[in-house]
C-alpha cells in the first residue's frame, strides 16, 4: 500500500474554485510508488484540481495506525477497493498561513503568502531519530507547475530526507533544521538554520550532502522552497 499526501488547489472556472482555497489530499493506493504518484494525480485532476505540492510519499503499513482512526480506516477500505482518495478542503480566502513570513534561513521577509504542508495522516514517528515535519513553498505556487512535477519533487525530497536521517543519526537533541533549496535546471544552492544542541560539523556535513544531492528534475527557471526536519531527543 502507498501512501501520498498532497496540497491541491481547486482549477479556475470550476465550482470549487468559487468555494474553496484549497486542500490536502491524502491518497491510500494498492500500487506501486511511481504508478501511486500517477494515479493520486490523475484523480485530483478527474474532480477539477490540480497539485501544489507532495507533502509525503512513502510505504504504508496497518500498523501505522492506531485502531479507531482515520487513517486506520481508510487504510482498511484501501485494501478492500484498491484505493482510498480524501480531500480536506478550506474555505476560499482562509489559504494563507500568514501573509508575513520572516525567513530565518536568507533573512529576507515574505509578504506574498508562503505556504507550508504538513500531512493530515503522517507516519508514526514513534522510534524515529530524525524525521520530515513539512514543507514550506516560497516560490509562487504556479511556478511548481510550470518548473517541476510531483513525481520529481517527491523524489528530491525523500532523498534529502535520507540524508538528514544518516547525518544526524547521533545528533543531540530535540532541534529541528529548516533546510532551503533554491532550485534551476542546472543544479541547486542549499541554507541551513537550526534550533537546538546541534554541532557545527554536524550541519556541515548536512549542507555538503544536501548539496550534492541529484538536482531537481526541472524545465527551465527558479523554484524556492524549505524542508524541515526534526530530532528527537
């Protein structure tokens, strides 16, 4: 079972374009990785929306779940019809988190909204380390259509995520690093600003292998955008 968890925004001329703000969708598939990003996609499309951002994308188990919840159901009626698809929409106007944001990893202050995703549904983190709290697009929201697609974000993520895990595996904690990308066809530049015990070889070593991560599948232009992640204690 994979599990995909997106922002979606209602398309213009559409019913729900006149209603709602936006939405995340989390999306339970009996398929594989790549054919589940296709399909969670081709379903936010079916119903006149289109994807923002992946906020999470991985394996799903049952006992990801406590019994009695939500996604313990969802997951349930995923194995039985071979997809699970639910939109948790705001109402039109309410889709800015804040329409000031200081940024404390360039300094600068965003007045247009930036918006930050954080799955409805994620993974139990009990156990974990080092672990993804959310996303933050700085860039206007149009530019990641017409620069990137979901597939290719969901997969620079993760592999960021991986290398913060192994990184700080032995960190101090708790302290959460805000990781930025700015993002072209020809590579990436990467900020870090962190909170916490945290030792400066250890961030070094994070900003060398974030930077050498495989760039962003990407057309021609400029995606900013954070990942934030956590460690516990």
């Amino acid at each position: 079972m994979w599990y995909v968890s997106l922002t979606a925004s209602p398309v213009a001329g559409t019913d729900d374009f006149l209603k709602f703000g936006g939405a995340h969708v989390n999306c339970w598939l009996s398929l594989p990785e790549r054919e589940a990003l296709k399909r969670a996609a081709q379903v936010v499309e079916k119903y006149g929306w289109r994807i923002d951002m992946v906020d999470d994308s991985y394996e799903a188990m049952l006992s990801d779940y406590p019994p009695d919840t939500p996604g313990f159901r969802y997951f349930e009626q995923a194995v039985t019809h071979g997809e699970i698809v639910v939109f948790h929409a705001w109402p039109k106007g309410a889709e800015a988190e804040d329409d000031r944001y200081e940024n404390p990893v360039d300094g600068q202050t965003y007045l247009a909204p930036s918006h930050r995703y954080r799955p409805d549904n994620p993974r139990s983190k009990a156990g974990e380390k080092v672990y993804f709290d959310h996303v933050r697009l700085l860039s206007a929201e149009e530019a990641f259509e017409e620069h990137t697609s979901v597939e290719a974000m969901g997969t620079f993520a993760r592999a960021a995520e991986a290398q913060a895990k192994k990184l700080l595996a032995k960190a101090a904690g708790p302290a959460n690093v805000l990781a930025q990308f700015e993002c072209t066809e020809k590579g990436h530049s990467v900020g870090i600003n962190y909170h916490g015990p945290l030792r400066s070889e250890e961030i070094q070593g994070l900003h060398d292998a974030l930077s050498s991560l495989a760039h962003l599948k990407m057309k021609v232009g400029t995606l900013k955008f954070q990942i934030q992640f956590n460690v516990s204690q």
